[in-house]
C-alpha cells in the first residue's frame, strides 16, 4: 500500500516534470527514465508479493505454533487434574462402593453382598432390608452335620442354604452391637396356626476360635420362646471338636449336627434335616424344643423337624 503510494507520488512527479520541460525536449528522455521506473516497480512488486506471501506463511506458522500451544496447555491442565486425583485417592483409604460391613450399611438391599468388615475379613453374606444372615435352611440340600473346620470356613450357597462361618461371625458381631432373630417355620400338615414364630435376643456375642467361638446370648423377645437360653456361655461343638459339658459322649454325634451344646439341648438348628415333620431319631434334626404347645400328638418337641429355619441379625 505503501509501495503503490509512493510509485503514484513519483509518477505524479515525473509527468509533471515531462510536461513541464516538453517544450524543452527532454521529454524523451524523461520517458527513457520512465522505463526504468516501471521496471523498478515491476521488481519492486515482486518482491513485495513475496515478502506478502513470506509474512502470511510466517503468520501460519504462528497460528499453528499457538495452536501447539493451547494444546500443550490442555495437556498440562489434564495433568494437574489427574494429579490431583491421584493425591485425594492416597490420602484416604481405597473406598469400594460395592463392600459393606454388614447388610445394615444398605438397608434398602436384598440379595447377596460381598461384605468386608472394619477388621479386614472378606466374604459373601445374605442381605435382606438391612438384617445380615447367619444361616438359612429350607430344603435340606445342604448337609450341616459338618466338621470344626467347615463351621469356621461357612459353606454351601449364599443365595440359597448356607451357613456364614463362625470366624466371619465372630468378626461381624466385633463391630458393633446386633440383636438377632431366629425364625421358624412348621411344615402345612402339622396344621400350626401361626405356622412361623420367632425369637429375638437383644445379646448375641460369639467369640473368637480362642475361646471356640462361645456364644452369649440373653434378652429374649417373641412368640416361639426360648429355646436357647439353656445355651448361653457355651462353647461350640462338632463331630470332631467336642467342647460340650458332656462327660462321656459328644452330642454332636449323638444328635447329628453341630451347636453350642451343654449337656446337649434345647434347639439344635444345626440337626438333620427331616423331608417330614417327624424327625428319624430323638432331637437329632432341626429342633426348638420349647414352641408353645405340641408339634405331634403325644410327642415330645424334640422329635418336631422345622421346615425351615435360619437366623439373622440387625444393627442395635
Ligand atoms: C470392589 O469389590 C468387589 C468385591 O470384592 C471386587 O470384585 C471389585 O473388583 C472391587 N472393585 C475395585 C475397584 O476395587
Ligand atoms: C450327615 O447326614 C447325612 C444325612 O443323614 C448322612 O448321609 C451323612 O452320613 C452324615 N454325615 C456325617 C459326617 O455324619
Ligand atoms: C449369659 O452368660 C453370661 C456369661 O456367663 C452372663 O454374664 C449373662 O448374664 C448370661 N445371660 C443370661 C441371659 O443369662
Ligand atoms: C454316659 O452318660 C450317659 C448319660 O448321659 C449314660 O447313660 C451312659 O451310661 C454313660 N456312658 C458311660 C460309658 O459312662
């Protein structure tokens, strides 16, 4: 623009001389001189057009090196963020939204949960509306006549007749205070009317493998009576861990399962399961001794098998 100026300024001149100094004859000469000039543009031209086109290539290469730039920028700001993130995750304990540390932590919940108690200890427990269970037996497809190391283990399936483990027991129970309820159900041809009961405790402890697993258990509430009050502070027994008050004989093989015996019981949840009402042999199956009334004609309880039974516990 500049360039174009001046050349019109110098063009302007130069006529204005040439016409000027016509009548001198010098014209001519002038006009030699005007070709000169109009090279000198022509050049000069050139070499604007080309620095043009070297500046708007200088531009370009600007534009992307800003363009580099604010990327790198972005990166950067990408960075700090996943730093960030990085530092709050190592300043606090991993969180696991999917563990708990009992059913009562989700109360709105039934189904299987993978619990991990504030001690550490991992495994899968039965939820339903914030009660946790211990056991569930319905069908007899699991056997419960088991050893010492199977009931501090826990077995068969946890969405269907399972036992939790004594240790996953005793470690839940550590972590704060439970009630627990048992509950009970009569087979349809014994005709009871209700045909569930249950009995709540508002104490339930069972102790480490130290002190093997003993049970203290109190505040009775409900309407199947208590049938596990005679096992208060007692040890728990096997078939192959025989820790009863039983001098001479281990009620865990002499009533086939596996409980908190005395000298025996008054509830063995933990007996065979009977496909019947009417159990095989004397207090050998699922029992609970003291359910008001009689469950057979003119037979004692003890020989009633539930047709199902299970416990639970729920946060105090
Ligand atoms: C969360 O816990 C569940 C169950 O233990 C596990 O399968 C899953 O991998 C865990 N998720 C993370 C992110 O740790
Ligand atoms: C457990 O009970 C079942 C069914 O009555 C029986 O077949 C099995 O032999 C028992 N097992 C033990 C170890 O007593
Ligand atoms: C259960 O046993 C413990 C320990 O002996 C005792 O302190 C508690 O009073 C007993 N509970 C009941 C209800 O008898
Ligand atoms: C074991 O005790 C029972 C009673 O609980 C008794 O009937 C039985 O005779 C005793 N057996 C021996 C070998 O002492």
């Amino acid at each position: 623009m500049r360039l174009d100026q001046s050349f019109a300024i110098l063009w302007v001149v130069f006529t204005f001389s040439c016409i000027k100094e016509m009548n001198a004859g010098s014209c001519g000469n002038r006009l030699s001189r005007r070709k000169d000039i109009d090279h000198l543009r022509e050049t000069l031209q050139f070499e604007n057009d080309e620095q043009k086109s070297e500046i708007s290539s200088l531009a370009q290469q600007v534009s992307d090196i800003n363009d580099k730039l604010s990327t790198i920028k972005e990166d950067i700001g990408d960075m700090k963020s996943a730093m960030t993130t990085l530092k709050n995750g190592m300043s606090q304990p991993m969180l696991n939204s999917s563990e708990i540390t009992d059913c009562g932590e989700d109360s709105s919940y039934s189904g299987v949960r993978t619990i991990k108690t504030t001690e550490g200890r991992l495994f899968s427990a039965y939820c339903e509306q914030g009660w946790t269970y211990i056991f569930k037996r319905f069908d007899g497809s699991v056997a419960f006549n088991l050893t010492w190391s199977e009931y501090k283990k826990g077995f068969g399936e946890t969405n269907a007749e399972h036992f939790i483990g004594l240790d996953n027991l005793a470690s839940l129970l550590k972590q704060r205070n439970y009630e627990i309820r048992i509950d009970l159900a009569t087979w349809p041809e014994t005709n009871e009317n209700p045909s569930t009961r249950y009995a709540e405790y508002s104490d339930f402890k069972v102790a480490d493998e130290s002190d093997k697993y003993r049970l203290t258990i109190g505040g009775y509430r409900g309407t199947a009576r208590d049938s596990m009050a005679r096992h208060n502070d007692t040890e728990f027994t096997t078939y192959d861990r025989d820790n009863d008050k039983l001098k001479n004989a281990s009620c865990a093989k002499k009533y086939k399962g596996a409980w908190w015996y005395t000298e025996c019981h008054d509830s063995n949840l933990f007996g065979l399961y009977s496909p019947q009402p009417k159990c095989s042999g004397f207090g050998e199956c699922m029992t609970w001794r003291h359910w008001p009334g009689k469950l057979l004609p003119n037979k004692d309880n003890y020989w009633y098998s539930f047709k199902k039974a299970s416990m639970k516990i729920y946060r105090k």
